[in-house]
C-alpha cells in the first residue's frame, strides 16, 4: 500500500485502545466521513470544553463546517485554536453472554488539527456545494444557487484529514471461553439509517415530481 493511500498517525489519531481496530486508510476514512451526517466538534474557549453538533462536507482531503459567522463554534474555531471532530456510525448492538462483554459493532473517525477560514469564493463555494450533495447526492444542481448575500452571511472552515483515524469494530459478541455453555441467546442484532417515504412540501408545484435522489433516498455507502 503506498504512503498516499494512508495517512500517517500521531501521537494523538493513533489508536491506543483496541489497536487492532484502528484503520489509517484514507479510503476507508473517506467511506464513513461520505456516511455520515452529523459530527461532534470538540474544542476548549476559557478553559470551558465544548462539543458541538453540526453537519459537514468532505472534498477530497478537506472537511468543511459552516454556519453564521455568529455562531460560537465558528467564532472560536477561526482563532486557531485546536479542535478534535468525530463521526460515528452505529451498525449494531452486540449482545453477549455476559454483561460486561456487550458491545457494538460500529465505524467512526477522529480528526484532530486547526480549521482555517476559506476566504476563496471558488473554494467558498465547492464547499458549500458538498454540504449540500454530502446532504441528498445531485442535489446541488436542483436547486437555486447561493446569493452573494448569502455568501457573505456564511462562514466556511476548512479542517485538514491529515490527522485522522478511523476505528472499527465488526463481528458477533467475544464471551470468555467458559461462558459459551451459558443457556443465554447471544449474537448481533444489525442496526441502519433508514429514509421513510418523502413529505412534499406544502407549496411545492403539483406539477413538481419528487427527484429519484430524493425518492431512492440512502445513507449506505454514499458516494
């Protein structure tokens, strides 16, 4: 595996808990960041911690954040100060034959770094387009584009993926040895996001179809 196809860790992205389930390849870093829909940012204002939740887009090796340039996050996170974001994704609940060795099967990143503001307006924009396809895929092109205005009302940050790694587990319940003759039911029970049928908006014009993006909605393996 070539050193691009991985990121390399630090003291801080390498994985000390459960090493084995530690994975600093970028594809698969990528795959749960595309995933997911929501992340945790964590950071420190005052000696005061914060974690915040909030949506993302990823282009390529950058993960943007935005909001009003009002928001608290945002505000502190321009200074330079140090931020940890996370994103997980639950697959299941792992039911063991003990209690203490229930589990879940799951695949999150932690990223660790300083965000930047994008003062671009090309680089303002793409990110403001991945928010929006990283949300519904092609959903960018369905929809009025940005006013300058409200360029100018939105923050953007950027947070390099250079420091980052992904942890996964996977698989049935690990008992101890002498706990598998237990008459307990042990195994997996597997867990998704899951779109419902789409609500049309009250307004939207009858002779509006709802888009196949929308209709065919998923969160598993976007791309």
């Amino acid at each position: 595996m070539s050193s691009l196809d991985r990121v390399t860790p630090t003291q801080r992205s390498q994985i000390k808990r459960l090493p084995q389930r530690g994975n600093y390849e970028r594809q698969v870093i990528y795959e749960i960041l595309d995933e997911g829909l929501v992340c945790h940012v964590g950071f420190v204002v005052d000696g005061q911690p914060f974690v915040i939740p909030t949506a993302y887009g990823r282009v390529e090796d950058q993960l943007y954040i935005h909001g009003s340039p009002a928001s608290r996050m945002l505000r502190s996170l321009q200074t330079g100060i140090e931020v940890c974001l996370t994103v997980t994704l639950l697959d299941g609940l792992v039911l063991a034959r003990s209690a203490f060795h229930h589990s879940m099967n799951y695949r999150s990143v932690v990223i660790f770094g300083t965000a930047t503001i994008v003062q671009d307006p090309k680089q303002k924009l793409a990110a403001l387009r991945a928010f929006t396809d990283h949300v519904v895929p092609k959903r960018w092109a369905q929809v009025r584009q940005p006013s300058r205005q409200e360029l100018q009302g939105t923050l953007v940050l950027s947070l390099s993926l250079a420091e980052a790694s992904a942890k996964v587990r996977t698989g049935p319940p690990l008992d101890d040895e002498a706990d598998y003759t237990l008459p307990v039911w042990a195994g997996v029970v597997p867990l998704q996001l899951v779109a419902k049928e789409a609500i049309a908006d009250s307004r939207v014009q009858s002779t509006i179809n709802i888009p196949a993006e929308v209709q065919n909605y998923t969160r598993l393996h976007i791309k």
